[in-house]
C-alpha cells in the first residue's frame, strides 16, 4: 500500500482506471455508467467524480495513457525523421498490433470509443491524424509518391484491426509495401 498520500491518489487513480477498463469492454462506453465503474472499482460514484469529470474523461485517460496515442506521438521525433518512413511505419504498426494483442479488454475499448460521437471519436481519430501528417510530411520531403494520407493511415489501422479483431495474421511489412511499394 502506498505511503504517502499523493502516492496514494496514483494508486488509486490506477485503481479506477483499471475498473474502468473491465467495466467499458465489458459494457461498452456507451452501456457503462459511472455508477458501473463505481461498483466494480468498489467505491462511491463521488469518489470517481473527485479523479475524472465524467465517464468520457475515463475513457479519453484510458485511450490517451494506456492506448497507442503516446506510442504514436513519438512518430514526431527527429530519430524517426531519418529513417524511411515505410521502416517507421512498419515498426508502428507492429507495435500497435502487440498492443491490440496484449491488452483485449483496451481493444474492446477502442473500437467502442470509435464508434462514438464527439470528443471520443476525435481521440480515437487522433492516430489516424498523426500518421497521415507524418505521411503528408515524407510526401513534401519528395520521400513518397502523393496520395490521400488520411485513407492511407485508415487503411493501415482498420486493417491491423480487423484482422486482429479475427484473429487473422498478417503480415505487416508487406501490407506497408501494397500501399508504399519501393520505386525502382
């Protein structure tokens, strides 16, 4: 248990979060209610609204700590500019496939959360964004061939996904290649 109490509200934080993601895969976000979340956290609604704002802050923290985002966000970082971007671009989607595999209760989550409306479809959409400006960047660099980044990017997430979701491999280095073939 922790000692001191800011160390106690991280715990706790962490605790409601982790409750939070049961009770959203297993409910889905727009099934679960904070008073859900409350009852398998094993505390008061009031206590959770003293952490997060609403049921869609949960969520939002959910995907933006424990998703892919951060993972993502690292795209922008100038290691990544040196190398090719379907190099860069493989690697990520890797990564964002052990992710899905890793953590089925987060995936449930995100494919809720982007059938939502509002700020959670934005958040969800935020990954698509930043692999089609990292896209749009590698085209102005005369890197790739211009094409329309943002069905790129929704192609490559929807189909790591899907096949996921199915339980399908894939082979993502080549799926990369469909999409970036080496110019010869």
């Amino acid at each position: 248990m922790p000692r001191t109490r800011s160390e106690q509200a991280v715990w706790r934080r962490g605790q409601l979060l982790d409750a939070a993601l049961r009770v959203f895969a297993d409910k889905g976000v727009d099934g679960a209610t904070v008073k859900d979340v409350a009852e398998a956290a094993e505390v008061t609604p009031g206590l959770l609204y003293r952490y997060f704002d609403s049921k869609e802050a949960m969520v939002e923290t959910l995907l933006s700590e424990r998703g892919f985002l951060p993972r993502l966000r690292e795209l922008r970082t100038e290691q990544n500019d040196a190398r090719p971007a379907p190099e860069v671009l493989t690697e990520l989607l890797k990564a964002f496939d052990r992710l899905l595999a890793d953590n089925a209760e987060l995936m449930a989550v995100f494919f809720s959360a982007a059938q939502a409306r509002g700020p959670l479809a934005a958040l969800a959409g935020e990954g698509q964004r930043l692999i089609g400006d990292f896209l749009l960047e590698r085209i102005d660099a005369g890197e790739l061939r211009p094409h329309d980044t943002v069905t790129a990017a929704r192609t490559l997430f929807a189909t790591v996904a899907v096949n996921r979701r199915l339980g399908t491999p894939i082979d993502i280095a080549a799926l990369v290649g469909l999409l970036f073939p080496e110019e010869g």
